[in-house]
C-alpha cells in the first residue's frame, strides 16, 4: 500500500506526540519542588538542637534541621575575619523510617533548580555589594566541587517531600570534592539512617573544618561579583544514641578529609554504588578532637568534667541489622 505524502506526513506528525505523549505521562508522578521554600508548620515532636553545639551564629530553621550560618569571624585562626557563606554546622533529628523500597529511601520530589535562595545571606550580599547568588558561585565549579548537603535530604523525605525540598538552600551545604561527596560521604550518611532505624532515632551533627593558620580556598569569582563561598579543608559528622536502657548517650565522632585529587586510600573510586562499602574506622575520632579543631563546645550545659568522655574515641561502628539498611553503599 502506498500513501499519498500528505498521509505520511500527518502519520508521522501524530507518531511523534504520542511519544511526547507518553514521554509526559511516564514523569507525571514524579512530584517536582516549587521554585521557592516550602512554608511548613513546627514539627513539635522532633529537637533537632538536643544534642547541638554551644557555638550559634545566625541560626536557620531548615523544618528537618536547624543550622548555625557563620558570621564575620575568624575561621582559620589566622588573625582574619571572613565570611564563609555555608553553615558552622546543622544539626539534625532523625527518626526510623520504614520503606518498601529497595533503597529504604522515603520517597522524594525532584530537586529544585537553582537552589533555593533565603534572605540570611543579605549580610553577605551587602559585604560583597552584589546582588549575585550562592547559586551563582558554585556555577562551573561542579566538576571539581558538589554543593554537599550536611543533612541529608533523604532522611528529611521521611517527614514530607515538601521538608525533602527545603533541604535545598545554603544554610545547609558546603563545598565537597565530587568523589567525596558522591562516595564516602554519601556512604556514612546510609549508614547513620540505617542506624536511626535500628535504634528508632538518633541525631547528628555535621559541618565544615578549616585547618588552623591555613589558607582558605574559596569558590566564586570576583571579577564577575560572586560571593566567595569557603572550601572546607575537612568536614566532621558527630551522631548521638540514646541507649534504649537509659543508661546513657553512646557517641560516635568522625573526621573526612574533603579532597578532590590524590583520594585517601579508604574513599576508592568515590562512586557509591560501585564501591558498596567504605572503612569508615580510619576517619574515627573523639569528640574532643572535633572541638579542638572547630571550636565548638558539645554538651555545654551539663555542670560536670566531661574531658575523659570526651577524649573517649570509639574503635568500630556499631552494627545494624539488615532489614534496616538504607541507601546502595555504606
């Protein structure tokens, strides 16, 4: 049968939004996050802050997590003061999540693009007389450096998508070097939500090191009047158990180094689902090595001598059961 070139081209047209047709209808379900933060009501039953160091710049209340943003202070103890445009740290409550999926991820909404943009970063606006982004800092910068959630956007899809989505800002990342991020990184936070449906919660805090008297690397170019964002020499998790017996807080205390060449041994190819699993043993520390390199002050209102607890350095994990694993490495 032959067909008149009106036909096959009226054919070919019709074959061509079906395809866009069912192209539409695939990614209909998949929710998408607004262009601006989500409005949320307080979560009551949750204390992000329970466990939060004394040190609290200008404080960012994320709904699935509370941040400290840096002020104009001296970070690297070199007699200088500088804004950092990140967080000092963010503290988070997370609680056991039970999923159906093989991931064990809660289900979440695609993120939004650009980040979202919040009105704590004025100061710094005003400081560099731009009226530019932190979006627009980290723009180019991806091949080298991720904007890398403290929180975990993952573990804040188990209150709501919507709190997923606002895990999106700046108050809540820092620069990490892609193999770090997307391998390591993303491995021991597996690991801490895998933890939280083991014992039904727990918190954790985590933010960003500048060694002392050391140069900060910054990204963002001045000449096109972009906020200098700091690009933290290392980064620290510190998680926090409350033990079922009430006897007590078990806690675990981590140090990474945040590099982009030369890998340390244990972060391998620093892809998460190639690698599976990470020794995260080496990177093991106590909290009083956490406070002697940022500066923080953890448990400050308890009236007692904690330098012995805290000097305390745990010498391996602790384990969870397999039904409550998270995430494809750990």
């Amino acid at each position: 049968m032959h067909y008149s070139e009106t036909v096959f081209n009226t054919l070919k047209a019709l074959s061509i939004l079906f395809v866009i047709s069912l192209s539409v209808h695939a990614h209909a379900g998949t929710p998408v996050c607004k262009l601006k933060p989500y409005k949320l009501p307080e979560l009551k039953d949750y204390n992000h802050m329970k466990y939060a160091p004394n040190h609290k710049g200008r404080l960012y209340d994320g709904g699935a997590f509370m941040a400290s943003m840096d002020t104009y202070d001296d970070d690297n103890s070199d007699g200088v003061p500088e804004y950092l445009a990140q967080p000092e740290w963010v503290a988070m409550h997370i609680k056991a999540y039970s999923s159906v999926r093989p991931s064990g991820y809660a289900p979440g909404a695609k993120r939004p693009n650009p980040w979202y943009s919040i009105n704590d970063f004025k100061k710094e606006k005003k400081y560099y007389k731009t009226k530019k982004t932190i979006n627009d800092s980290y723009r180019g910068a991806g091949h080298t450096w991720n904007r890398g959630h403290l929180a975990m956007r993952a573990d804040a899809n188990r209150i709501s998508k919507e709190h997923g989505c606002n895990t999106f800002v700046f108050a809540n990342a820092v620069p990490q070097a892609v193999k770090f991020n997307q391998g390591i990184w993303l491995g021991i936070e597996n690991y801490i939500s895998s933890l939280s449906n083991e014992y039904g919660e727990l918190w954790v805090v985590s933010g960003p090191i500048y060694t002392s008297n050391k140069k900060i690397k910054y990204i963002g170019e001045s000449n096109k009047k972009e906020i200098p964002v700091g690009v933290p020499d290392k980064l620290f998790k510190v998680f926090f158990i409350e033990l079922k017996d009430g006897s007590g807080v078990q806690v675990h205390s981590l140090i990474y180094p945040n590099k982009f060449n030369a890998l340390p041994e244990h972060y391998k190819t620093g892809r998460c689902s190639k690698d599976k699993t990470y020794n995260h043993s080496p990177y093991l520390v106590s909290i009083a090595q956490v406070e002697k390199e940022t500066g923080l002050e953890f448990f400050p209102n308890i009236d007692m001598d904690l330098s012995e607890y805290k000097n305390l350095k745990a010498n391996n994990l602790p384990f969870f059961s397999e039904i409550n694993r998270v995430g494809y490495c750990q």
